[in-house]
C-alpha cells in the first residue's frame, strides 16, 4: 500500500526530490561520506563536477551539494531564492557576489574556508589554480524552499533584490561582529570566515571535555542557516547530546569518532562514525544520542551547518534546541551530563587513546563529577 501510494502524483509530492534528478548528476545516499574522495560527476547546469550528498540524517530542510571545479575553471554564474553555506574542502579559488545596488564583492579562499552566499545576489566561483582541481561542500535550506513554493522557476529566476542580506563591505574580507549572547550562543556575524582551522573561539564550559570545549555560532550573509564551529582538547570527549535532524557535521581538525545510540541501547556498540577532515555525517533524528570523542594528539574541531540558526527564530523546536541543548536530561534536556553516562564509553575511549598514543584525560574528570554527585 505505501508503495503505491509513493507513486501516486496527488500524494505527497516532493518537489525538490522531483527537481534533483533532473540535474543529472549523482545522488549520494549515505550515513556518512568522505567528501574529498567522493567521485563527482559533470553537472550541466552548473559547470564543473557536482553531486547531490542525501545523508540518512539531513532531515527536510536541507541538502548538501559537492562540487569540484577543474584547474583554471569556474562554475556558472547563478542565484537561487534559498540561503547556502559553502565549506571549502580543498584547493583554492574566489568568489564574486554581485549585490542588487550594482557593487561587486570578491574574496579569496582556501582549505577551511566558510562564507554565506547572500540570498538572490548573483554569484560565480572560480578556481585559483591552473593545476590543482578545488573542492567545496554547499550546505543549503534547497528542499524546504523548493517544496514550499513547489515552482522551480520562482526559486531560480526571482528578481527581487534583498540588499539587507548583503551585509557590510568588510563582511566579505572576513572582518565581522561578535555578538556576545551566552556561552554556547555568542554569535560572529559576517558573509565570510577565511579559516575556521584558527579562528579564535570562546569557551563552553558547560559542553565538558575537561574545561576545554570551545564554540561559536555563525551568522552568515544574514541567513536563517544554522552553522556552528566547536572545538575540544586533547585526550577529551564531550559530553553526549541529541537534537533534531538536519545537522551536517565536518570535520575540519583533528580525528576521532562519535557514537550515535537510542536510549536503552548499547552506546558503544550500536553506530559509529570514524571522521578525519573531509568526513561528513549527520546524526539522523530528535531521539537519537550523540558523542563526540576527539582521539588525535591535536585539538579537534567540527563544523555543523542546518536550518534554523541561533539569530533568528524559524520554530519553536529550534528555539527548544537551543534552549536545551546544554541542560541535563534529568532536567528536561537534552544532554547526558558525564556522571550519568554509560561507563562502557569512558573504557572504549581509553582504548582509542592508547591505539593513537594520546593520553586520555577524562577518567579524573569524569570521577570528579562522580564524586560531586553522589556527595
Ligand atoms: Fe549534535
């Protein structure tokens, strides 16, 4: 019966699943993909190679487009009525913003390198290099607008022209505002981050890992897109979380792993995903708990991008999300606070740590907690 009903043109209809294959290029489906050796194929519609990443946990909102661009190339010049965030994977290049007041902005990236395209501006990437091919993943609010609206043409051939969105000059030479919220919550406004490997980022003590987890949200080209940079310390973990689906998640420094469980299964032997940078994962839905465990003799960092970001409100259950996302589960939140945890994930990371030389740093850490609870 379900089947039958997934055929059927008056039920259901997906319209940015419809328009996807329209683009001729592959459609990944996967729980996690190494996106710098991803094989890409030509995309007619946008010059250069290109394929479509639907992870198990994007959720409805967004979607994930890789795309290469040969030495010397560019991509075609577009602009589309949806908000999307580019993270440079490799290589280097530029881009070109046309704002609607006729001015022109253009910015040089590279390796780590993060930037908003300003929704309906004219843009074009073009690849710095006349020997080595650039890579970069574009994370985007496509499905949710394409299937609200449910007209390809109003989403890539709209004139009108949204001049806030385009932000101050300096925004596009990386320069920006920090908005001081709340440790979890401070904002860096721009349109661009040359190099999210160094920038500097505040403390969030309350996410764990011995006191050296740090985070900040972006806010990028004025969008609704969520995107967020945390970083934690050698021999540490953080703490394990859940939230909606939709959040993809890059690695950018280090290496290491993350569990992902239902409550009542076993964390440490139900999912895991090993990253390095260039892996891409999402955790795949609200129920689902997630912990992420930094196994490199370097501080690791991730990048998360989704829909709905900390400045603007878009749903009640973001705005939960944000809310909850560093209060204990015993509280009505959404994180395991280290003294509840299973005590099987603090033996395996041990392991892990020995098996790449690092020292591990938790088990006092989460023994001080114990003590502090029981107490
Ligand atoms: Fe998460």
């Amino acid at each position: 019966m379900a089947d039958e009903l997934l055929d059927n043109p008056f039920y259901q209809v997906d319209t940015y699943r419809e328009w996807v294959k329209t683009e001729h290029v592959p459609i990944v489906e996967a729980y996690a993909v190494d996106c710098l050796s991803q094989p890409l194929e030509p995309s007619q519609r946008l010059g250069g190679l290109g394929a479509y990443i639907h992870l198990v946990g994007r959720g409805d909102a967004v979607t994930c487009y890789l795309a290469e661009i040969p030495p010397g190339g560019s991509l075609k010049r577009e602009k589309h009525l949806h908000d999307k965030l580019v993270y440079v994977l490799s290589g280097r290049g530029a881009t070109t913003v046309e704002a609607p007041d006729g001015r022109k902005h253009s910015f040089e990236w590279g390796p780590g390198s993060l930037f908003g395209i300003p929704i309906n501006a004219w843009h074009q990437h073009h690849n710095g290099s006349g020997s080595e091919p650039t890579r970069f993943a574009a994370i985007s609010d496509l499905p949710l607008v394409l299937n609200l609206f449910h007209n390809v043409d109003f989403i890539f051939g709209n004139e009108y022209p949204f001049q806030e969105r385009v932000g101050e000059d300096r925004y596009f030479r990386g320069q920006g505002e920090f908005r001081a919220v709340k440790p979890g919550r401070h904002q860096w406004e721009t349109n661009f981050v040359p190099d999210l490997t160094s920038f500097e980022l505040p403390e969030w003590k309350e996410r764990g890992a011995g006191g050296t987890s740090r985070n900040v949200q972006f806010t990028l080209a004025g969008s609704t897109m969520h995107a967020h940079i945390s970083e934690f310390g050698v021999g540490t973990y953080k703490k394990a979380h859940r939230h909606d689906a939709g959040a993809h998640i890059f690695c950018v420094t280090g290496h290491g792993y993350s569990l992902l469980w239902l409550e009542g299964q076993n964390p440490v032997g139900t999912v895991r995903v090993d990253w390095k940078p260039g892996t891409l994962y999402a955790p795949p839905d609200g129920p689902t708990f997630h912990q992420h465990f930094n196994s490199a003799s370097v501080p690791s960092r991730y990048l998360a991008m989704s829909f709905g970001g900390a400045r603007y409100f878009v749903s009640n259950a973001r705005k939960k999300n944000y809310e909850n996302m560093d209060k204990s589960v015993k509280e009505g939140g959404n994180q395991i606070e280290y003294e509840d945890e299973d005590s099987r994930i603090l033996d395996l990371y041990e392991r892990e740590c020995a098996l790449n030389g690092v020292q591990a740093r938790m088990r006092q850490i989460v023994a001080s907690r114990l003590v502090a609870a029981t107490g």
